[in-house]
C-alpha cells in the first residue's frame, strides 16, 4: 500500500498541479534544514523519512514534466 505522501504526489500528478508539489518539497525542505540545524537529540530517523519524502516529490515533478512534455510533443499544431 502506498504511503500517505505518494498517494498526496500521486493526487498532485494527475490533477497536474506543480505549484501543490514545489509547496510539498518546500515545506519538507524547511522542516530538513530546520531539523538538521537542531542539537541535542538524533533527529536522524525522521531527517532519514523527510528525505525519503523529497525523493518521492522530485520523482513527482519529474513525472509531471515528462507528462507536459509528451503532452507538447503529441499535440497537434
């Protein structure tokens, strides 16, 4: 079964929202800086999923271009 964040990246895809997306990876990449930042405690386990999660969304927007991109090339003029 599908975790909650692909099912979200999935979502995203098919509905063909990049801006939904760049907001996901923004947000997760603020939460890795601002853990990463931190000391005192090993936040290693959720920096670990928070990057797992921004490889799911980077794969997401690289299936969105490619869509747009077959989308451009098959369309007729």
């Amino acid at each position: 079964m599908p975790s909650a964040i692909e099912q979200i990246v999935d979502a995203y895809v098919r509905l063909k929202n990049r801006r939904g997306l760049d907001e996901l990876m923004m947000h997760r990449q603020r939460l890795a800086v601002d853990l990463k930042s931190r000391s005192g405690y090993d936040f290693s386990l959720p920096i670990g999923k928070i990057d797992e999660e921004i490889a799911i969304i980077e794969a997401g927007l690289s299936r969105l271009k490619a869509e747009a991109a077959n989308f451009s090339s098959t369309r007729p003029i």
